[in-house]
C-alpha cells in the first residue's frame, strides 16, 4: 500500500476523524507528512515544542520522559493505530 493510500485510508476510517467532512479530511491530507523511523529513533524530546498530530501505522511507540516529572510514565508504549499529540 502506498504512503498515500495509508494516510487516505487513516482520515477517512479513524474514529477521531468522524465529525469532519470531505474538505477538512482533504486539508488534512494535503498537510500530512508521512514520516518512517528505525527502531530507537527520537521522534522528539522533552520540552520540544510540540505542533505535530501523530498516527502509529505499524509498530510502536515508546513514550519515556528521563526525569519522570510529567503526566507519562516512564514506559508507556502505543501500538498499531494509536495517534497522539
């Protein structure tokens, strides 16, 4: 399936995407980036200020904070088609 397909068929299926319509999908699709990392790879750090939508295609996510001083354990992993912020 090609990056397009992914990023069509993640808009117009997810649950969190259900209220909008066919020209807010379509601007979301317009501005999605598709982005595949290695295992181990930081998506972002601490602090980073955070503007981007995430969705999990395939594989997972480790979300791990070092100093432990925020709202996510230490840990906590996402899954196959989870999305965050």
């Amino acid at each position: 399936m090609s990056q397009q397909q992914v990023l069509t068929d993640f808009f117009s299926t997810h649950p969190a995407f259900d209220s909008l319509g066919p020209v807010e999908r379509s601007y979301l699709l317009a501005n999605a980036t598709f982005k595949k990392l290695k295992k181990g790879a930081v998506l972002f750090k601490a602090k980073e200020v955070g503007d981007t939508f995430y969705y999990i295609a395939s594989g997972s996510v480790s979300l791990e904070n070092p100093n432990g001083k925020h709202n996510q354990p230490q840990g906590t992993f996402l899954g196959g088609d989870a999305v965050f912020a």
